[in-house]
C-alpha cells in the first residue's frame, strides 16, 4: 500500500484532472521552471531533480545539465512528468547563454521540433502536441503488449511524458503542459510505421508529428512485427476505438507482414479485416484512411509486396476510402536517389532517419492529394514536396538520440 507522503503532485493532478472533466472544461496546466527561481504556480526543477513515482516529475537518469536560468547540457537529456492518457499540448521556451539548436523528441523518439535556434542570451518558445497512453482498454482489458514493449525504457506504454532535448546545447528554460481537446490521427501498422525505440532505425509514424500545427495529435499505436489480423487479436485496434472521438482519423497501412501468410484465402482476410477496420471506424464518427506500404529497397527493379498494395487500391475504391498511395510515391523517391538508395535503408526493409523523414512527406503529400481536411493542419514550413524530387541526402541533419541498437526490427 503506499505511504501518505506518496500521494504528491502526480495524484493531486489527477484528481485535478477528473475533477475538471466532470465539473468544468477548465482543465489543470502544468508548469515547470528550469530557471532555478520559485515563481508562483510554477514548480521548480533543479539539476538534482531525478525523475521519481513519488515527484512524479524531473530529469531521467544520466541527465548533464548545467545553467543558472534554464537547463542546458552538452549532451541530450530526458524530462519526465507523470500524466493520465490523453493529449498535451506543451509549450517550451528555450534560450541559454550560448547558442543553443534545439530538436525535440518525445515519448519514443516522436520528431516534435527540429531546429530551433536561440541566440546566447535570448529565448525562444514553440508549441506541439504529444499524445500519452497507457495499455489498459478497461478495468478488465488491456493491449496485449509485446515483451519488448513492456520493458522500463520504452517510454511509449507508460503513464508519464517523456521528452528528449537534442541538438546543440540543448537549453531549456520553462515547459507548460495543458491537456490538449484536439482531433488525433491514429497510427496502425508495423515496422515501417511505429515509433521505433533505438538509432539507428527509423520510421515515418514518428517523424510525421514535426510537420503538424498544435491543433492535431498523432497517437502511433502501430509495431513491429504485425499484421492486420495479428493487431486485431492483440486488441491493438480496440484500444484505438476506445479512445476515438468523432473527427478523429485512423491511418492504417499493413502488407509487408501480411504476405508471408501461407493460407490459401490470405488475401481474402485481409480484405475482411480492413472492411471491418473501416466500418468500425466509421461507425465511431472517425475517418478511415488506407495507406499502401511502401516498397522495399530491392522494390526500384520489381514489386515485392505481391497483391497488397493492389488489395488496399482496389478496397479504398469500392468504399470509397481516402487512399495515400505511398507505396507509388516510394518507387519515386527511391528511383530519385539513384547511388545514394542505401542512404535512405538501414537493412533490405528498414528505414534510417533520412528515408523515415521524407517517406513523411510522402505521407503529408497523398492527404493534401486526398483533400482531407487535415491538410490545413500541416505546417507552413513544409511547403511542396515532390517525391521525385526528394531532399538531398547531403543536406540532411538528424541528432541522434542517446540510445542505440544493432538488433533488427520485427518484421522484414
């Protein structure tokens, strides 16, 4: 049982939280300082501020920070704040007194902000959304984790934002977090898709937050190593449907596992599982979205995903599903980067950071061809993009993250 002393700031903010939900749409805002000055309704975060169940908040282990009114290091470093699921939207204002390039990354290396400058001395304050979610669907459900997912380091499955600093001299100097009632787009999918936990693999569900303004959520529940039918048995869909609200968007896209199915109708339970998908979503008030999964490297010569992407082709028509077909798009990029193909792969079917970025844009190109009205929602900074015509890998920066892996993801 825990102790008296434990029911702290986490548990009084979620009182607060539920509270506010039944009495008023007036939600609690969370507001830490780094600037070492006690500031009323702020909470003030010190060096020595570890991240612990009973705070329910500060830097993760291995954290070098250093500055007198802000929070600045050398290296990246982790800030954590224990929260209930939902959407946040965080505000962080930067500034040192050096120039500091700040990229954010959160819960499992989500791209949030990529570069933004802070000359010494002067601040600077940007704003995004993150979604947090926990495994249960209910009292007596839960996602059906895989052993990888349950481990203490991934971040995605855990009651609690957590937030990398990257770049040069990171330096941070306030964060407000509020709860955020915006539409989410809902991620489902594999490998090519989820959030993957370790440099240097890479996939575009975790870069596409970066191109979107503060008024939409990305929630990526997609993982390694699935399928459609094997999502569904997991109840990875069902916690989705839990948590959809009218106006909310799912974005699926499967194959690259599907087709090692040995059963004769394979094909057939694809199709009956994306129907399903559909209607469920549908029904809920959401926006179903069909994504074709991109092709594998050796894809430039041939197709090698067999029927998949005509599948989700033909199934988008006869529902009349918004369709981005970036299986097509990806047969551009690749051909584009001619010798330099192996810049964009980490393996046969993985991506690194540079193919997961711009297979992204790929993504952000078939909603505005798809006139979802999301696109609005799109950053200006991205302007156009032709996937013939992709970023020159030479051009291309990425901090990467702390942790790394040589260990392959599921799937191939």
């Amino acid at each position: 049982m825990r102790s008296f002393r434990e029911f702290s700031f986490v548990f009084l903010f979620c009182l607060m939280l539920a509270a506010s939900n039944a009495a008023s749409p007036a939600l609690p805002v969370l507001k830490f300082n780094f600037g070492w000055q006690t500031e009323p309704g702020w909470t003030l975060v010190s060096p020595t501020n570890v991240y612990s169940d009973t705070s329910g908040y500060g830097t993760e282990p291995g954290a070098a920070i250093y500055g007198t009114r802000f929070a600045a290091s050398d290296q990246p470093f982790y800030f954590s704040a224990r929260l209930p699921e939902g959407n946040y939207r965080i505000t962080a204002t930067f500034g040192g007194d050096t120039l500091s390039i700040n990229t954010v990354k959160a819960e499992l290396r989500r791209l949030m902000l990529e570069n933004i400058r802070a000359a010494a001395g002067e601040s600077t304050s940007r704003t995004f959304t993150v979604n947090v979610r926990i495994p249960d669907i209910s009292d007596h459900s839960q996602v059906h984790l895989k052993s990888r997912e349950r481990t203490s380091e991934m971040w995605d499955w855990d009651d609690k934002l957590t937030l990398e600093f990257n770049g040069i001299h990171p330096s941070v100097r306030s964060l407000v977090i509020e709860p955020a009632r915006v539409p989410t787009i809902f991620l489902a999918g594999d490998s090519t898709v989820c959030d993957q936990p370790a440099e240097p693999w890479n996939s575009w569900g975790q870069m596409l937050p970066r191109f979107f303004k503060p008024e939409i959520a990305v929630a990526n529940y997609a993982e390694s190593g699935e399928t459609i039918a094997s999502s569904l048995r997991e109840q990875r869909f069902e916690k989705i449907f839990s948590r959809m609200q009218t106006g909310d968007y799912l974005f699926v896209q499967f194959g690259h596992n599907d087709q090692k199915s040995k059963a004769t109708n394979a094909l057939t339970l694809y199709r009956a599982d994306l129907d399903q998908v559909i209607e469920r979503t549908r029904a809920l008030g959401g926006t179903p979205v069909l994504v074709t999964s991109m092709e594998r490297k050796a894809g430039v010569d041939r197709d090698t995903l067999a029927g998949y992407p005509n599948t989700v082709r033909a199934i988008a028509r006869e529902n009349h599903t918004a369709f981005i077909d970036l299986n097509a798009m990806s047969k551009l990029f690749y051909r584009a980067l001619g010798a330099d193909l192996n810049q964009a792969f980490q393996d046969g079917t993985h991506h690194n950071n540079y193919g997961s970025y711009e297979l992204a844009k790929c993504v952000l190109v078939g909603i505005k061809r798809a006139k979802l009205p999301i696109a609005d929602l799109i950053l200006d900074d991205f302007g156009d993009f032709n996937p013939a015509h992709p970023d020159p890998v030479a051009d291309f920066q990425m901090p990467a993250s702390p942790i790394h892996s040589l260990a392959k993801p599921l799937g191939n």
